[in-house]
C-alpha cells in the first residue's frame, strides 16, 4: 500500500457498510442493493445525520456477518445520494465514492459498526511525467476499448476528456473486467504516479490475454461455422434419401453401426480398429470401391459373437441320457464327454477339450457330435474339411484381395451366434496342400489349446479367442493327418458294429426314423428279427451302419408302395418276404472256407472302412527261384512277403526239403480282390503259414484267422487295429484268431458278444503259428 503525501482528514464514527464482490472507486456513481439487517441499520443511521458512508469489500463474499478481519482496511468513503425501499424489504441507495480511505479503528454496536477512517485525496497537480502517463494509459485505453469491443465510444470519448489524473485511473479501472482482488489492489495505490504505472502494464497484459482471446474466438466460429454447414449438408443428405426412399441411408447406417459396436463386447484394442475403420467408411463417397470394403469388414467385426455365450448344463446324468437316447455302444466316447462334464462341474472353467474321433464311415461320428451339443445345451456347427486344399479356407483372405471373405472358422463362429459352440470339423483327414498353401498347417494354431485364445485371421485382422469352443474332428484315417495336427488332438478310436450292435441299432434309431420319413405308421409295418439279421449279414458288408439305413429305407419304400396300391394294409418282413424285396443275397456270410485248404490262408486287415479278412494264396511250380507277388500290393506288403520266404528258407532243414529247393521253383502270392489297393506289414505270419502250406502239402485249418508281422528270425511282431480285425473275424464266420502275445492287451477292447463266440491263440513266435494253423501241426 502506497501513502499519499496529502491526507485531508480524519473522520470518526463513520457508518460501516461492507459490500459483497463489489467495490467502489471514489468519483463512481454506483446503485447498491442492501439487505442484512445491520448494514441496512447502517444505512439508516447514515441518513439521519449527514449521509456519510464507508464503504469496505468483504474478502470472501461467502461471509455473512463479517467481522474486522474479512475486510479490506482500505475502502471508499461515500456519500449516499439517494435510498428507496424495495417490495422485498431490502434498500437499494445510489452513493457517490468521495475519496480513499483507511480504517484506523472499529467501533461495534449492537445494530451496526462505525470506523473511525483517514482520508486520502487525490493530489491534481500535473507534471511532465504525469501528463505523459496519462496519455500513455489513454493510448491504451482507447486501443483495448476497440478490441474489446464492450466499451462504449459514448464512454471513450467520456474518459479521453477527464483532466484530473486520480480520477482517470478510477473512472478506467472500473470499466475494466478486472477481478474484486485486483481492483483492490488500485485501490490501495495511493500514489497517482505509481496508480497511472501500475494501470498501464494492466492494460497491456489485458490487450495481449485481448489479442489471444480474439484468435481463439476467431478459430472457434471458423470450426463452428464448419460444423453448422456440416450439420445443414447432413439434413438436407437426409431430406434428399427421405425423397428418395433411401430412409435413412448412409447415416443411419453408420449410427446403426456405431451402436452395434458398442454393444459387441469386442475387446478395447479391437473397438479402436472398429472405430476408426467406421470414421474411414462416413468420410468415404458412397461410390468409392473401398467404402464397400470398409462396409463389409466393420459389418463382420460386429457381427462375431465377442462375448455372448450359452451356459452350459452341466447335468451328467442329463448327457448321460441324451447320449445312450441317440446312440448304442460308442461307450469310450460317451465316458470321455462324461467326464468333461464332471471336471467343468468341479471347475468354473475349462478350456475346451479337442477330440477326434476315428473311425469307419457310418459309425456315427457327425451325428454323436450333434448328440454331445445338445447334452452340454451348446450352438452346433459343423464345418466340412474335405477337399479343401487351400490355407485361405481356415484362415480367411487379406482384405487387399477383391471379394476378400474370412476363413472357414470365422464364418462358423458368426453362425453359432456364441463363442463357446460345439464345433465339428468334419473330415480333418481329407484335407491336401498345393500351391496355394497347407491348410492342415492352418490348422495347428486352431486346435493349440495354448494358441488358439488369440487365433488371427487374416481377413479380420484382429485376435479372437477361440479357448471356450468345443472342437471335434472327425477322421476315416488318421495315416493322412499330418504328425503335428494329430498331436494337438484327443484321438478316440470308434470301430465298427458287432452285428448285435447293429441289430439294435436298427430296431431303435434306424427303421424308426425311415417309417417316419416315408410315412408309415408303426401298424403298417413290422420287421422281424430274422429279416433285419439277413440284412444286416447278406444285404450290407460295412464297419457302420450307413448301408444298412439305405437297405432299411428301399424296404419301406416298397411297403409304402404296397399300402398305397392297396394290396395290403399291414406287411410283415420275414427271411422270405426281404428276399422278395431286395433280391437275391449280394454277399455270403462267412467268408472262411468250407473245408481245410493246402496254400490258402485267411488274413486279417484293418481298412479305413473297417476289418475285413484276406485270403492268401500260393502256388509252387518249377522254375527258377523266381517270386512273384499279385493283388495290387503295396511296397510295405512286397517286403512283407519277401520277409516270409526268407524266414521260410531258413527252416528247410525242418521241413525236410532240399537244400536248393528253392532255386528249382517259382513261388506265386497271390491276395484276391486284385483292383483293391492293400497294404501294411501285418499280413507276414499269413503269407509265411500259406508258403509252409504249400510246400509241406498240408493243409490250413479253415476256421483258423491270422494277423502279426513277421521278421526274418521269425518273431511275430504286434499289429493295430485288432478291434476291427475280430469284428471282420466274426463276420466271416471263423472261431479262432491267431495274434501276437504283445496284443493281448488290446484284446478288452474287443465287445464282450464277439470275445465269447472266438477264441484267440497268444503267439510269440512263427512256429508256434504253424503248429496251430496247420493240420497235422509242424
């Protein structure tokens, strides 16, 4: 606070009113509303005597009953003009400011505060210095007053033709939009000079924050100016699409779009990409080819299942029953998905369990999946593999390319609705790899349980989470899925049906849903036993059941034809009537011979369509040592029979032939059914026990089957697929099954109606197989 050289005088007992967020300069002229009861107490006493007023700011306005300390010591003593009382009780008085003043002493009353005050005037005499600071705050002034464009020219041209230089900083410092802190910061400068100094630095911060607030004004009407016509062109797009019958077009669309990425769920990272893709497509033209290409790729990221899922039921009698209602027999299967149940009931989560499911075709394989959907209460989709020989089928193409799509996955993910389906990839092994890429190795990062919760695809760019599906495959063969794929799988092996199996099958699921879908009621049909065990043994020859449904569905077709002719209201099948049906027998049951053969022994195989038996034959002539091997024989099998007849040769002693009985014939191995391809090493003990046959004269006993790889020391080796191979065994109508001892384990795998009816001869060694095969023994 600066001390004026020129004090007039003191006054005492002055009137106290203290004003909230406002302050008077001395030579303002001010109207006031008053209304706490002490400052209008103050008022009054005011002008019963002679007007005299002092006015004080509160520091903080929010106080109110003030007391010394909430206000200013410097104020303003006034003199009140004129005071009217309001409808609402409060005064409202126009004062005129005299002077600076300054509290020296508060006097407080019950009613009111009176001050004693010192007070400062204004010294009007003018020097150089003055007069200069004077124009140069004018200068300011009057430039700011432009700028500002909220000061009046009536009020410039006022200020410009005030001499006194006190009263000029006044009258300026309150046309200025300064805060109540910064007035009284004026107020308290006594000193003209230092008040005309402290106001010129004021102004000119003031025309600068001035300068800036016109550029930002200027550049917020530019960008609002941008926006209304942007908004205008919007309405009339709209009016032009209503006129049009477009309704909403392209902008509804685009909210449309917006919203539905918002309710997708899709991760942060991902909406960003969805986002910023939509900004892209509403700036682009509608007739731009890319905005087609934006339009698609934003509609399929909103339209995979981000985060919906089902809940599963995790009832394991439930599935239980589901499975065992669709299915008979399959019981590994049906144990396996039991037990996913039970673990997923003890756990909240679990990644989804990857399972293949080998077998022959017609053993139920696509239909049990759809079955193991429906127990869990998942989504099913089903996704067939076979044929596809390009990567871009499971992993999408790029989205450069014209016509770009998402892989195979992808597609079946936005079709399930949810992320957690059960999803079938239907014949896996008869997938290939050309030019265009490996699509088993596209694979792999599918079925990784430890990669696929951020499987990419290369249309959508953007990892999805694949850890909560479901994936069974389903294979014939398993010899052409590649090593890694088939590692990152559960291999569950189905074979094919005992005939028991079948039949039951047949009356349950079978000839049921034929007599619906040809329109047979239960009482226009019947089928007995005996005709559904004759077709089953002489009308079908597979490891599943899918002939069968075939044969099952011409028979109802003939009976439909029947009942509607009229000949017959009810038919009845029987042995006789099928063959009246159907024709004669297509296949003999029981392959094995009638009587004991010398060179001809039965074989078991395993095929990708089942067991089946193999008859081997051989014929010695004279010659030259000379094999020949026929049947269309693959080169595993060729080695096979080279094998056989080096260990053969190396028994001549025990079979009593010359030394160079071998140099003086021809040997012929032939395995009939010469157009279908075979293969693999188990066939050795046959082809060896067929060749000692042959040469010894004895011959084999027909209810004898055989299967075992044979070394060149004799050893029989183990084999695969034994299951299969006792399932063809009985078929065929044989009793015993030679095998090697290191199966037996395999032997618990075999039904219990099949293990029963045959009997199964341990071997180690080839000896021990002719010893039991041949007739008369070795």
């Amino acid at each position: 606070m600066e001390v004026n050289t020129r004090v007039k005088n003191t006054k005492e007992k002055i009137p106290l009113l203290p004003l909230r967020g406002l302050l008077v300069y001395p030579s303002m002229v001010l109207h006031i509303d008053v209304g706490r009861e002490r400052s209008v107490a103050a008022l009054e006493h005011a002008m019963l005597n002679d007007s005299h007023i002092f006015l004080a700011t509160q520091k903080d306005m929010r106080v109110e009953a003030p007391d010394k300390k909430d206000l200013y010591s410097v104020g303003t003593f006034a003199i009140i003009k004129q005071m009217l009382k309001l409808p609402n009780g409060t005064l409202r008085i126009l004062v005129e400011g005299v002077c600076r003043g300054q509290v020296k002493k508060y006097h407080e009353d019950e009613t009111f505060t009176f001050v004693d005050i010192e007070l400062f005037e204004d010294d009007p005499h003018k020097d150089a210095e003055t007069e200069a600071l004077m124009r140069t705050l004018l200068t300011y002034f009057e430039k700011y007053a432009k700028t500002s464009n909220k000061i009046t020219s009536e009020t410039i041209e006022s200020v410009m033709d005030i001499e006194d230089p006190g009263r000029l900083t006044d009258v300026i410092s309150s046309h200025l939009p300064f805060k109540v802190v910064e007035k009284q910061e004026i107020l308290n400068i006594f000193n003209v000079k230092k008040r005309l100094d402290h106001l010129i630095i004021r102004l000119h911060d003031e025309q600068e924050v001035l300068n800036l607030e016109k550029k930002i004004n200027t550049k917020v009407k530019q960008a609002m100016e941008r926006t209304q016509k942007e908004y205008f062109l919007r309405e009339q797009m709209k009016a032009i699409q209503t006129e049009l019958g477009d309704r909403d077009g392209k902008t509804g669309e685009v909210a449309d779009l917006r919203k539905r990425i918002e309710a997708s769920g899709m991760p942060e990272s991902t909406s960003k990409v969805a986002y910023k893709e939509l900004d892209r497509y509403e700036k682009l033209p509608a007739a731009s080819a890319e905005s087609g290409v934006i339009r698609n790729y934003v509609e399929w990221l909103v339209s995979i299942p981000w985060s919906e899922t089902t809940t599963d039921r995790l009832d394991v009698a439930y599935a239980e029953e589901i499975l065992n209602r669709d299915h008979d027999g399959l019981e590994k299967v049906k144990e396996r998905v039991l037990e996913y149940l039970s673990v997923r009931q003890l756990m909240n989560s679990l990644r989804g369990p990857i399972l293949c499911l080998a077998g022959p075709p017609g053993v139920g394989k696509t239909s049990l999946a759809r079955s193991i959907a429906e127990s869990l209460d998942r989504k099913f989709i089903r996704v067939s593999l076979g044929g596809v020989r390009d990567e871009s089928e499971i992993r999408g193409h790029r989205r450069t390319y014209v016509g770009a799509m998402p892989g195979r996955i992808i597609q079946g993910m936005k079709k399930a609705g949810t992320k957690n389906p059960v999803f079938l990839l239907d014949e896996i092994d008869k997938m290939s790899n050309d030019f265009r890429g490996d699509p088993s190795a596209a694979m792999l990062e599918v079925l990784d349980p430890e990669q696929n919760n951020s499987f990419s695809d290369h249309y959508i760019e953007e990892p999805y989470d694949l850890s909560n599906v479901l994936f069974i495959a389903t294979a014939n063969d398993l010899s052409t899925i590649p090593g890694p794929l088939l590692d990152r799988m559960e291999v569950i092996s189905i074979a094919g049906y005992t005939e028991m199996e079948k039949m039951d099958i047949a009356k349950n699921h079978l000839i049921p849903k034929q007599m619906k879908e040809h329109g047979l009621k239960k009482s226009q049909l019947v089928m007995k036993e005996e005709a559904i065990l004759d077709l089953i043994r002489y009308y079908t020859r597979e490891a599943g059941v899918r002939s069968l449904e075939r044969q099952v569905a011409t028979v109802c077709r003939k009976v439909a034809k029947v009942i509607v002719s009229g000949e017959k209201k009810r038919v009845t099948i029987n042995a006789k009537t099928l063959v009246d049906m159907l024709g004669k027998h297509r296949f003999r049951y029981g392959q094995a011979e009638t009587e004991n053969q010398i060179g001809i022994a039965t074989g078991l195989a395993y095929t990708t369509v089942g067991g089946d038996t193999l008859q081997i034959e051989v014929s010695l002539t004279p010659g030259k040592g000379k094999l020949q091997l026929t049947g269309k024989l693959g080169d595993v099998m060729k080695e096979s029979a080279q094998t056989a007849l080096s260990y053969v040769r190396s028994l001549t002693h025990k079979l009593g032939i010359d030394a160079d009985y071998f140099d003086l014939h021809d040997l012929h191995i032939h395995v009939p059914e010469g157009a279908v391809p075979k293969d693999g090493p188990s066939a050795g003990i046959t082809m060896a026990t067929a060749i000692v046959s042959a040469i010894t004269n004895k011959p084999i006993k027909r209810e004898i089957g055989m299967t075992g790889e044979i070394t060149l020391r004799g050893r029989v080796l183990p084999i695969g697929g034994l299951k299969e191979k006792s399932l063809s065994a009985h078929r065929a109508g044989l009793t015993t099954i030679i095998i090697p001892r290191d199966n037996e384990r395999d032997i618990d795998d075999i039904p219990v109606s099949i293990r029963e009816q045959l009997t199964f001869k341990l071997v180690s060694q080839a000896e021990e197989v002719l010893a039991l095969a041949l007739d008369g023994g070795f």
